[in-house]
C-alpha cells in the first residue's frame, strides 16, 4: 500500500529539483485576484519568482500580495484594463521595477454561455471575445519581444476543450477560447529557437471546492483543482520545460474531456 501526505489534488505537488526553480525570474500574472490566480501566484512566489500582479482593481490586488505575505521588493501591482495602452503599460512597469520580464501567465476569465445561439445576446459574444481573446492578443503583442529577447521567456494560458469540442448553448465562450487558444499556438511558432515558450492547459471546469475529491460524481469526473493546475502552469514555467512550446495540454484526467 502506498500513502501520501497529502490528499489528492489539493496541496502543492512537490517539486523534484528543490522548490525554488524559479529564483531570480520575474513573472507577470493577470487575474491574480482569481479563483486560480491567487494559487498560481502562491506557487511562482514560493518557486522563487518575483511577481507583477495585473487586474483592475489595486486593493483586490494588495489583498493577494498581502495575504501571500509578499514582500515590497518582491512584487508590483499593475492596475488598469489590459487593452493595447494598458498591456503595454504593464510590460514598461515591469521592465522598469524588475529590469527583466521573463514569464507571463494570462488568467483573466469569465463565462457567458447557457442559451442557444438563437437566444444570446451578442453583447455575450463581445464581453467573451473581449475577455479571452482581446486580453490575450494585447498582452501577446506587449510580451512578445521582451520574452524572447533574453533566452528564457514562458507564456502559459488556461484554455478549454470547448474550443475545440463545443457543446450546444455556449457558443460565445467556446468560440472566444478557440480564438485565444489559436493566438497563444501562434505565438508558439514565433518563439521557436529563442528559449521562449508559449503553451495552453485545457480545463473543463475549475474545481475550486474540491468537489471531485470530496463529493465525487460522474459530473465533476472530468474538473481539475486549482492546485493541480498551478502545479502543471509551475512545470511548463520551469527552465528544464524549454522543449515543450505549442502544446495544448488537457488536464482533465483522460483524454476527452466528456
Ligand atoms: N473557471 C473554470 O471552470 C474555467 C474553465 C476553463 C478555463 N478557465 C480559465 O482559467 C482562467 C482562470 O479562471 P478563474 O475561474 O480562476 O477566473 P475567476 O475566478 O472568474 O477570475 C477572473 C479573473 O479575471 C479578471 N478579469 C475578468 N475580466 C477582466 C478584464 N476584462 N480585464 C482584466 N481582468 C479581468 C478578474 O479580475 P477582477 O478582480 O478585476 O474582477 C479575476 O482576477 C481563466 O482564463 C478562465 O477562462 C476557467
């Protein structure tokens, strides 16, 4: 019988090359203020990283720092939309505080979906379009040079299978997560040969609860902790991951999210 000291899906996976494989690089996280923004933040700050916190609001954003116990010299809160201006906004506050950017992780999010295309609101495919896809692209064009201009750069983003394998009555957010996860693929290709990646993590559902572990059903079979996902986002930023660039990668425990 084999035990482990922590329960499946839940505490930080160890690390096998001693925890702070991230020392000295700097790591830019937008939607830090997020379910599984404040873990992935957790994990690059234990891992060695320094960190800018991106999002809209600086006291939602000083709360994470303050409750991850962030040191001043340690992280910079970056506030404002993250649009052509302000995702270049935060890459120049970055370069100037930290004098490098060497990691981004985009998980800005939300979901509109749950009618049939008949009966939703265009407004629902603009706020998707504008929250996956926009986000994405700017910041892409804002990082794309400074991270593949010093030999190590990592672009992580959480996509999902309904991008490829949409389902009925969430058309908005499925064709939102196509587009993002074709723009962070793009941007793969442009990396090559620099040290720099880009990769995606497909998620089906963000278990924040834990349910799949505590209250496991056939529904929630297929939903990923936020901890694990943090643990595979932390692997892919790692310098040993260089050869994994353009991957999509599901993390729903099989391999097909249904
Ligand atoms: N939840 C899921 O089941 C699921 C499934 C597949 C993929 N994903 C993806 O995983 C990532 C994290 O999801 P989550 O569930 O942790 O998200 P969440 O808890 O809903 O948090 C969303 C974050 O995005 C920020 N945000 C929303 N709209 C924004 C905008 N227009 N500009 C800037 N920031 C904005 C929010 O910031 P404020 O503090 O300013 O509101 C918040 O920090 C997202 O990319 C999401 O699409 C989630």
């Amino acid at each position: 019988m084999t035990t482990s000291a922590v329960e499946p899906g839940t505490g930080p996976t160890p690390d096998p090359a001693g925890g702070r494989a991230l020392d000295g690089r700097v790591a830019v996280v937008t939607g830090a203020t997020g379910a599984l923004g404040r873990v992935v933040a957790a994990r690059l700050a234990e891992a060695g990283a320094r960190l800018v916190l991106a999002g809209r609001d600086e006291a939602r954003l000083r709360e994470v720092a303050s409750d991850l116990g962030l040191t001043d010299d340690g992280w910079l809160a970056v506030t404002g939309d993250l649009d052509a201006a302000g995702s270049a906004s935060v890459a120049k506050a970055t370069e100037a505080t930290f004098g490098a950017v060497h990691i981004v992780v985009h998980l800005v999010g939300g979901y509109a979906g749950g009618t049939p295309i008949a009966e939703t609101d265009p407004t629902d495919l603009e706020s998707m379009i504008d929250q996956h896809v926009w986000t994405t692209f700017h910041l892409a064009r804002a990082f794309s040079e400074p991270l593949s201009r010093g030999g190590f750069g990592r672009f992580v983003a959480v996509t999902s299978p309904f991008g490829f394998n949409p389902p009925g009555r969430n058309a908005a957010y499925a064709a939102a997560k196509a587009a993002q996860q074709s723009l962070v693929l793009s941007l793969a290709q442009e990396f090559r040969g620099t040290g720099a990646t880009a990769n995606t993590i497909l998620v089906r559902t963000i278990d924040a609860k834990r349910e799949r572990i505590t209250a496991p059903t056939s529904a929630n079979a297929r939903w990923t902790t936020p901890e694990e996902i943090a643990a595979t986002i932390l692997w892919l930023c790692r310098p040993d991951a260089e050869r994994v660039n353009g991957v999509a990668l599901p993390l729903f425990g099989g391999p097909t999210p249904g």
